[in-house]
C-alpha cells in the first residue's frame, strides 16, 4: 500500500559565475586582501555548483549536503551597482534570488527522494523517512513563505507559490503517514492508531483539494501521478481509521459501531480498488477489512443482536497530529560556510568603516582614562613609599612588595627586553617611511611625464590631470607621514623615560643580596607595627588594589564588546535608499557603552576618595616614624625603586603598543602602495593608448595644401593631326612656388614633395625664391640670372636631388 511521491529536482544549465561576478568585485571593491578574499569566494561558488549539478545526485543524505552548502549564495543586495551579466539591476537581482530559490527547491527535492528511499520495515527507515519529510515539506514552505516575495518577477510554475504550497501539504502528509505506519508497526492502542490514521487522511484531504486547481502543480507533475495517489490515499487512510476504530468499539461491546465502521470501510477500499488500482494497491487492507466485517456480522447476527447505525450518526474520530514542517533556519548543514559573509554594498562597507573608527574612539576614550587613573594612583602611591612603607617596619630587609616588583620585572626580561623593543622601533620606523615615500614617488614620477606631455601636445592631451586625480592619494599620505612624525615624537618621550629610570630598573634586575646591599639601612621602628594608623593604610591600599583589579576586568570587557552594525545599515539602505551613519552608530554606541562609561565614572571617583584618605593616613603616619637622614635616605631609595617598577610596566606596555602600531600601520601601508601602483599603471596604460592615437593622428594630417597638377602632365600627347604648341617661355604668374617645383623635379605627386622639403632642408639648403624660379627655367632653357644660378650651385652638389632634376640642370648649364 506504500507508495509515496517524490520531487524531481530542476535541471539546470552550467553558468560560468566566475567571470561576471569577478568583474562586479573588481568594479566594485578596492584592491587588496578583501577583493582577493571576494574573488576567491566567488571561485569557491562555482566549484560548489559544479560539483552539485555537474553529475547526478544520489538519494542519500551527503548529496543533500552537498546541495546545501549553496544555499547562501551572496545577498542580492551587496550587488547594486547593475548587472552581473548583462542587463538591469532588477534582472541581476532576480536571477540571483531565481537562483537561491532553486537551490532551496532542489535541496527540499532531493530530502523527499531520501525519504522515499528509506526502508520501512526498520526503526531507523521509519524515523529518516519522518525526518525528511518533515525537512522538505518545510523547504517547501519557506519558499511559499518567504523566499518569493524577493523576487522580481514571476516564478517558473514549479516554484510558484501555489505549487510548493501543495508540495508542503503532500510532504507533511507523509511524514504523518510514517508515523501512522511507526504506530502500526510498534502494536499501539487502536484509539492512538485510529487518529494518527485519521489525521493522515486529514493532511491528504487538504492536498487533494488543492490539486484540484490545474494552475497549482506542473502539467507533468500534475497528470501523471499526483491527483489519483492523493485521492487514494485520502480514502486508504480514512479506512485505516476506521478499522482501527472499529476494534475499539469492540472493546467496548459496541457491535452494532463496529460493524457500520467496517462497512464504510468495506466502501472506501472498494471506490480506490476500482478507480485508483493501478496507483496504489489495497488487496491486503481490503482482505484485512473482509475478515474482520464477516466476523463481526456473525457475531451478531448469532449471539448479539446489536443494531447496526448510519454511518453519519456515527461519533467522529479524533485526530493527532505529531508532525510539523521543519522551520528553515540557516545553516541547514553542518559543513556550511558562508564564503560571502563579509560581503556587503559600498555604502555600507563605507559606513561600517566609519563606524569601525567611532567605536575604537570610544574604546580607547574609556581605557585610556581607566589607564591615566591608574597611572595618577601608581604615582601617588610611589611618591608616599607606599606600600613599601609598611613592609619596612625593620628598617633593614627588603620590602615584600619590592621583592615581588624587583621578581615581576625579572620574569618580563629585565633590561634587555626593554632595550631590543627599543632597537626595535627605529627599523620599523624606517621600513614604513620607506613605503610611504616610494608610494609617493611613483605618483610625482607620474605626475611629472603627465605634465610634460601636457605641455608638449597642449589641448590634444585631453585627459584628467594626474594632479588633480591624486589629490586624495596626496592627502591620505599626507596622513600617514603625520601619523609617522607623531609616532617618532611619542617613541622619544617613551625613551627619554626609559633613561630616567633606568638606573632604578637595572637596580631591581640585580639578585636580591645585591638590591639589599644597594638599599640604605635605618633605625628599626617596630613600635609601629601595631599602630592603628598602618592598619588603616593597610586597609586603604587593599582596596585601592581591588578597585585596580576591577578596572583591568572591566577594560576587558570594554575591548569584548561586539555588535554588528552591516544589518543595521542594510536595513537603513533598503528601506530608506541611505543610511544615517552617524545618527545609527552613535545610538549603537550609546547602547553598546553607555553602561561601561558609567562604571568608569564610579572607578574614577571611588579612587579620587580613597586616594584622599589615603594621603591623610599616611601624613599621621609620617609623624609617627622616627625622624632621622638614615630613614629618609633608605625611604627615598625604595620610593624610586617603586617608580621604576611601575615607569617599567608602563613603558614595556607602550613599547609593545608601539611596535603593534608600526606592523599595523605597515599592512595599511602596503594596501596603499598597492592602490598607488594600480592608479599609476592604469595611468600609464592609458598613456600609451593616448600618445598612440596622437601619433597616428599626426601621420594623417597632410603636411602641405592641396595644389594643382599642370595641364601638361594630364592631357594626352599631340598626334600628326595636331599642331604642336608653342613652346612656353613664361609661367602664368599665379603657378605657386610648389607647382614649379614639381615642374622641375618631374615628381609624379605631391607626396613626393612633401617629403623632399624637410629633407632638403634638413641638409641644410636655402629653398629661396630665386631658387625655385631657377629651376623653373631649365625646363625651358631660358635666359638665367647670375644670382639665380648662385642659388642653383649648392642644390647641384647637394646629392639629394633626382637623377631627373640633375640631368635638366647638367643640360641647362651647357646651354649657358
């Protein structure tokens, strides 16, 4: 009697996603690491779709692993700068939305053909059967529910809302069906049975209606299977129901129930056995339903006699319903990785930058004032010899708290750590210079042949100039050389206090016999061990230590706070097209530290108070102690040994901040080379092209007017019928220098001439008029001028003159 439906999965068609996807990236994000990681991720898509629709997916649960590992493909709204392939952004948006849709729809698919797979008869077939029909009959539904309204056009018919709406419905039926046939199998009570049996029929019912509307299923889908299965199993389960109902009756000396149950259920096998029997086969029910009516009605026609009622005065079955569509609720698999997690649009990638920056101000606001506080108490502290004061009742031996500075400071590597963290900065130092000044280098390099060729082509080099283009490049570099030069200034005041206490530092590097050998002895003042006043002072420091102790935890949780602001902002750009960074961030910000700054506040006047009885305590306890220049000497000595402990803590601590800040800052460095190197090749690309086109532009401009070829050179030559001509003594007066030239030269077109000229001047010849009009008299062997034939002499000797012209000029000085 099982038979269950399965989906078939949407064919799809290999698209190569890499290409367009990487062009948006490229267009769309600056170079560096972040484009890199993005086309990366965008490889990584491909290969997943590939790997999922490039061979048959076999039913079990690791293709569906597979499958779904593609379900988060990049949010449609982080591509909003046009088209990925081609057309507008509403299309890109809705095949990307078509895409993630489909992949959902073949995920549910595939989770129905893994159930139907399952073996029945076992435990663990029923339980992966429920499950994934469970799992699909919720894909289904979030598609209905959720998933198509993001899209921008109307769906494919499978994926319709009327279509996976069904699809929900049929799957969930299913899955109740499995329970039916868990119960069945597990021999649990008929009245459990019997509405387990009825809400199945329940659950087929409702689908069967909605397939009653053509338009809700595929054509193919629809006539084929679905329709009569589902009207057969409406009527299999209905029987099952009261079958099992029909037992209980028997239970409770209900013949006359039992048997009008039976009967309708006689009915409900007979009407699936004559219209739905090459779907679904019910011999084995209908056999099972015989038996039990011919034994019931024998029972009572011979013993009991109960009267048999209509089946519509019958009492209604209950219902249970232990099923439910598995909410969809990212990741649905346990090897998924969002590779676009990171992805978001330009203004919000911008915004979140900004926002990046407020928080750390705000972070470093509050730990930097808890840090200034603690400093002013340390100093404080160190300036009254306290707690070293107390602990040194015995005037000879070191103090305990001195002792474990003296330890802390060995363990943290003494001087030499200092002093390579020290060395340390200068070469960083220069490392980042370095970088800077040939990032800046390259755009002046540039700058300078763009001026030149400016200057040289004048208005035919139209292209933006690298000056003003740079002027941001200029600026963000001017930036980092003020954040360099700041950084040099800090690096020696942190030196300069290094020098001041180094003495003292080095002092406490020395073993212990040697420190107490260093440290001046006093008289004992052991009659003050038991003083009111040091208890008090004792009090006092403790909880000023605790009050430390609770800022340090209270920095940690300030530096934990995290919130990500990118949905915040998604949800400003799409409901409002722009996003009020500053107004969200600031709310955020308030939110996110507003309770820590009020901490902080409490920290910084509960200190100022206890500061204040401190000093008050400690004044009584000065006039208590023995005034002499031993004591002082030795107090002195332990206040700057104390100073130097906490001048060591300090200045290690900015020494590494110092050092994290130069790497830091080199990273950042080298995304800004790498952005001057990019701007400056795709200028110089474009440089190449520019002269190119000038170049092949200045070849085709003619490099003379237009003249006119002479009338002798296109008429055809007299014949015997024709008088000749009279020979031409003189040249119309109108005949251009260049015509005359190409008289005398027998050139056959001006562009002959055109590249004579600048060679005959190149050689350095004076074409003068009186030369032209010599030339234009050997053709016509007329009288020449003794100046004119000064101008002839150097073009004669020339050698780079025609055979022609010479021959004509050989035969008119013979003729002179």
């Amino acid at each position: 009697m099982a038979t269950f439906i399965s989906v078939p999965l949407k064919k799809s068609s290999e698209v190569d996603l890499v290409k367009p996807l990487s062009k948006f990236v490229t267009a769309t994000y600056p170079a560096g690491e972040e484009q890199a990681e993005y086309i990366r991720s965008v490889e990584e898509l491909n290969k997943l779709r590939k790997n999922a629709l490039g061979r048959p997916l076999d039913k079990h649960e690791s293709s569906l692993e597979i499958l779904l590992r593609l379900e988060r493909l990049p949010d449609s709204n982080a591509f909003d700068k046009g088209s990925l392939f081609g057309g507008s952004v509403k299309l890109a948006l809705a095949s990307l939305g078509y895409e993630k849709t489909c992949v959902l729809f073949n995920g549910a698919a595939l989770a129905s053909q893994i159930a139907s797979e399952q073996n029945l008869d076992s435990d663990e077939g029923l339980k992966a059967a429920a499950k994934y029909y469970q799992l699909a009959s919720g894909a289904f539904g979030h598609i209905k529910d959720t998933v198509l309204s993001a899209l921008n056009r109307e769906p494919t018919m499978d994926v319709s809302p009327e279509t996976v709406g069904t699809l929900s419905l049929i799957m969930l039926a299913q899955a109740q069906e499995v329970f039916f046939l868990k119960a069945t199998s597990d021999k649990m009570k008929d009245a459990i049975i019997a509405k387990l049996a009825n809400q199945t029929a329940d659950f087929y019912g409702d689908a069967f209606k909605q397939c009653q509307y053509k338009e809700n299923l595929p054509k193919y889908f629809y006539f084929q299977e679905v329709l009569p299965v589902l009207a057969a199993k409406h009527c299999i389960m209905q029987a099952n129901a009261e079958l099992h109902q029909s037992l209980l009756a028997k239970q409770k000396k209900r013949f006359g129930e039992e048997i009008a149950r039976l009967q309708h259920a006689t009915e409900l096998v007979k009407t699936v056995a004559s219209r739905y029997d090459e779907y679904v086969s019910v011999k084995d029910l209908s056999d099972k339903i015989s038996r039990a009516l011919t034994a019931a009605k024998k029972d009572n026609d011979f013993i009991y006699h109960d009267r048999v009622p209509e089946v519509k005065d019958l009492e209604h079955i209950g219902k249970a319903a232990l099923v439910k569509a598995t909410a969809i609720t990212p990741p649905l698999s346990a090897k998924f990785t969002d590779l676009f997690e990171k992805m978001v649009p330009m203004a919000v990638q911008q915004s979140m930058s900004v926002y990046s920056q407020r928080k750390a101000e705000t972070v470093n606001r509050l730990v930097g004032t808890m840090r200034e506080a603690t400093n002013l108490c340390n100093g404080v502290l160190a300036s009254l010899n306290l707690p070293a004061a107390l602990e040194d009742l015995s005037g000879d031996s070191i103090p305990q708290s001195i002792v474990e500075k003296a330890r802390a400071i060995v363990q943290q590597g003494g001087l030499q750590s200092i002093e390579q963290l020290i060395r340390d900065l200068p070469e960083l130092l220069t490392r980042n210079r370095e970088i800077l000044d040939e990032s800046l280098k390259m755009l002046s390099d540039e700058e300078s042949t763009d001026s030149e060729l400016r200057s040289k082509f004048s208005q035919r080099w139209n292209r933006t100039p690298s000056g003003d283009l740079y002027k941001p490049l200029r600026a963000e570099g001017g930036n980092f050389r003020s954040v360099l030069d700041k950084a040099v200034q800090a690096d020696q005041v942190v030196k300069e206090r290094y020098n001041t206490h180094c003495e003292m530092i080095a002092l406490l590097c020395k073993p212990e016999a040697e420190l107490t050998a260093a440290i001046p002895s006093a008289n004992p003042v052991k009659t003050l061990q038991g003083s009111e006043v040091v208890s008090v002072l004792r009090s006092q420091l403790a909880r000023l230590e605790e009050v430390k102790k609770e800022r340090e935890r209270l920095e940690a949780e300030i530096k934990g706070v995290t919130f990500d602001m990118s949905s915040s902002f998604l949800t400003a750009l799409a409901q409002d097209g722009a996003i009020n960074e500053e107004a969200l961030s600031m709310s955020q910000l308030d939110q996110s530290y507003g309770s820590y700054s009020q901490r902080v506040q409490a920290s910084l006047r509960s200190q100022e108070e206890l500061l204040g009885k401190v000093q008050t305590s400690h004044q009584e306890f000065s006039k208590l102690k023995q005034s002499n220049s031993e004591a002082n000497d030795r107090e002195e000595v332990l206040k700057k040994l104390a100073s130097a402990h906490d001048s060591y803590v300090e200045i290690t601590s900015n020494l590494k901040e110092g050092t994290k800040f130069y790497n830091d800052l080199t990273e950042i460095l080298l995304k800004f080379q790498n952005k001057c190197s990019d701007i400056v090749f795709a200028r110089k690309t474009e440089r190449d092209e520019l002269l190119k086109d000038l170049q092949q532009s200045i070849a085709r401009e003619p490099s003379a007017p237009s003249f006119n070829v002479p009338a002798y050179q296109t008429n055809p030559a007299p014949t015997a019928a024709d008088p000749a001509p009279a020979p031409r003594t003189v040249f119309v007066s109108s005949q251009s220098s260049m015509d005359r030239l190409v008289t005398l030269m027998n050139l056959s077109s001006a562009a002959e001439v055109t590249l004579g000229l600048p060679f005959l001047r190149l050689m350095g010849l004076p074409i003068t008029a009186g030369c032209y009009t010599a030339w234009n008299r050997t053709r016509v062997c007329s009288d020449v001028s003794s100046t004119e034939m000064q101008c002839l002499r150097p073009v004669r000797h020339s050698g780079a003159l025609r055979a022609s012209f010479i021959i004509a000029l050989d035969g008119f000085c013979d003729c002179t």
